[in-house]
C-alpha cells in the first residue's frame, strides 16, 4: 500500500482526496456496506483509522477494476482475509478499467502528497464529481490560500508540464480547471455576505484564457467578506475601464499568465484613486504605471486586495 501511515487519523473530505474519490462516495459505502470510519473525535466526529484506509484502497482497487461495490464491500470485510481480499473476484461485465481511465495514465506529480496523488488519480480518470467533492471538501477544512497552494498548483504544474513533454492531457487540464472553478464559485456561495464598501474586480488579460488564480483569490477575499466583481478572460482594456468606474472599484487585480501580450498597463486614473495589483508570470518585462503592485503568491495579492480602502 506505502500511501497510509500508522497513525493516520482522517476526516471524511481528508480520506477521500487520498483515495481519489468523491467524498459521497465514502458516505455511500459506510451507509450501504457498513465501512464506516472506526474512530470517533472527543467532538463526536468521525475518522478513518490507517486501517480503515487499507479497506477503502483495496475496495477503491475492486471496484475500479470493475467488481459491483457490494461484492468489493463483502470481500474486503472478510475476516482473515488479509490486503489480498477479492484478489479472485473478476469484474461482472465488460472490460477491466485502467487506473488512469479511458486512453489514459495516470497524471504523474513527483514527491506529491497522498492528497495530491489521489486527486491527480481522479483528474486522470476524468472524474468531475470526485474532484468537485474532494475540492469542496478540502475547500471547507482548509480555506482557499492552504488549498490553492498545497493542493491545487502542484496538481496543475503537474498537468502543465505532462501536456508540454507528451502534447496528451488537455481533456485533463480543462477538467481540472472547470472543477476548480466550480468549487471555488460554491466555496464563495457558503461564505458570510460581504460587508458593504467598494469591491475589488478581478480580471483577466486581452488575449489570455488563464483565470483559475482570479477564483481562487475571489474565494480568499470571500472567505475575508470583501466584496468582489469577477469579470473572467479576456478582457480588453476599455472594458475593464468601464468596469472600475461603474463598480466604483476600491482595487483591481489583474492576471496574465502568457507572455506574448502588450508591454503596457497605464489604466486611466479613478477618483477615488485605485489600488493596481497585477500577478503572474506574463507581466515580466512590461512597464507598469507608477504605483502599480506586483503579488508574487496568492496569499500576497489577497493581503493587499482586502488592504485597498473601501
Ligand atoms: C489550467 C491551464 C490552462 C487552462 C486554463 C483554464 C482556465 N480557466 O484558467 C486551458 C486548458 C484553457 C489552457 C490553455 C492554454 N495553455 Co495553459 N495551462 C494551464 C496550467 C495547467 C495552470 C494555469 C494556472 O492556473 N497557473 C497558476 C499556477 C498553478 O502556476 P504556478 O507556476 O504555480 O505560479 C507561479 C506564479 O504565478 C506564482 N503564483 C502561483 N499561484 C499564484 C496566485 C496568485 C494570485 C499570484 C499573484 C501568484 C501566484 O507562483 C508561481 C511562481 O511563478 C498551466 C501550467 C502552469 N504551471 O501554470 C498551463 C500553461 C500556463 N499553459 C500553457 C499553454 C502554452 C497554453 C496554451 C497556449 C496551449 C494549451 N496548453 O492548450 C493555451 C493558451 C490559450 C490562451 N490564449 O490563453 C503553458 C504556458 C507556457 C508559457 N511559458 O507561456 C503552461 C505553463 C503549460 C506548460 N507547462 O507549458 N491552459
């Protein structure tokens, strides 16, 4: 197994980003099948045991190969059985399923956390419903800036690098993304309500479709009650312009990923004046207009974004 050390004591959400699947999913089988985490919290919750883990890997392990989960259940739960448990059990129909799913390997992110490794197994199989559960869950225990950058970047650098050395993995990569943002959009959703005051408009660059750190930082500024405008990819300059001044923006943050851009940003000035922040590695090398602030990391953009007066 190597993935489940001794002590390990999960929640539901922490066990199913280690397995790759939704955390429903885990629910369903303690429901149906009785796998249910052994250990109790002093608060009354439950958690997954190391052993525990082991049951649910070799469960995950049979039903990806195609045995119907109430077989995989009664298998694993054998007792004497040992980690071998449903080694003779063959799939009920069709063909046996690859891990990384159809035409597909596994998405490879080296020295990753078990988190990390699972959800990449779930992004390979193209499992929209499992990355959205684990997200939300991972999401809600950690907020966005621990899970943006302990979760989600080594997990999209990883998908970056495998399209840029094989040219495979873009369904990934879009997948991956639309999951994201759908999780960071409901993580906004079940925040407090924004204090009143001026938001913040977050925006991407002309010609770039790269928008997932406009999210995440929408979700950390939620999670702080700043209200935010998300205006997405590709937004020409006037457009944004007009956007400051019919939102009244306190700050605006844009992203640019690509290189190959204009090597310019001069927004024309707002009274009240506006706090500029740019980020990503597409501004290097372009002249920004005096005052304008560059984030390096996520945590940064955010410490100044909800610092703008509003
Ligand atoms: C997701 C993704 C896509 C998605 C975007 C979906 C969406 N809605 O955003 C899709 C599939 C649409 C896409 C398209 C393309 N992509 Co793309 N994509 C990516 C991917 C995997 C993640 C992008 C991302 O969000 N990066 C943010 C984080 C994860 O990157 P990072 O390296 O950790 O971040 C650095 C900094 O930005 C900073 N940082 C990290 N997080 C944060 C957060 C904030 C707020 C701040 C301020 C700083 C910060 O720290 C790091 C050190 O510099 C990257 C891989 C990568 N490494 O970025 C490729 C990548 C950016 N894409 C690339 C390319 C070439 C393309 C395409 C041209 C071709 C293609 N792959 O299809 C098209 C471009 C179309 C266009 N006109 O825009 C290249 C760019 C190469 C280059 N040097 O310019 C990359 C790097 C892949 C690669 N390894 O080659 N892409």
């Amino acid at each position: 197994m190597g993935e489940v050390a001794a002590d390990t004591v999960l929640s539901v959400g922490a066990a199913a980003a280690r397995l790759g699947v939704a955390p429903e999913t885990l629910r369903s089988w303690g429901r149906r099948y009785g796998l249910m985490p052994s250990m109790r919290t002093d608060g009354g919750h439950r958690r997954y045991t190391s052993d525990d883990l082991a049951l649910l890997f070799r469960m995950q392990q049979l039903v990806g190969g195609g045995v119907t989960p109430a077989r995989a259940a009664r298998a694993v739960q054998t007792p004497g059985s040992g980690s071998d448990s449903g080694s003779d059990l063959v799939p009920e129909a069709g063909p046996r399923r690859r891990p990384g799913g159809p035409g597909g390997r596994v998405l490879a992110v080296p020295g990753a956390s078990a988190e990390v490794r699972g959800l990449a197994r779930a992004a390979s199989r193209l499992d929209a419903e499992a990355l959205h559960g684990i997200l939300g869950d991972l999401l809600a225990e950690r907020g966005a800036i621990a899970t943006w950058d302990q979760v989600l970047r080594p997990l999209l650098i990883a998908a970056g690098l495998r399209w840029a050395q094989t040219g495979e993995g873009i369904d990934i990569e879009h997948l991956l993304s639309e999951s994201t943002i759908n999780a960071l959009r409901l993580h906004c959703g079940v925040q407090r309500r924004p204090l009143p005051g001026r938001p913040v408009l977050l925006s991407g660059s002309p010609e770039d479709l790269h928008v997932l750190p406009l999210h995440v930082i929408a979700a950390a500024l939620a999670e702080r009650r700043t209200p935010v405008r998300t205006l997405g990819a590709r937004v020409p300059l006037p457009v944004l312009e007009s956007a400051i001044r019919r939102t009244g923006a306190s700050a605006v943050f844009l992203w640019r990923q690509l290189l190959n851009e204009t090597d310019r940003l001069d927004l024309a000035p707002t009274r009240p004046p506006l706090l500029v922040v740019v980020g990503g590695p597409g501004w290097e090398g372009v002249d920004l207009a005096p005052g304008t602030r560059v984030a390096h990391t996520l945590a940064e953009a955010v410490d100044l974004l909800s610092s703008a007066p509003r």
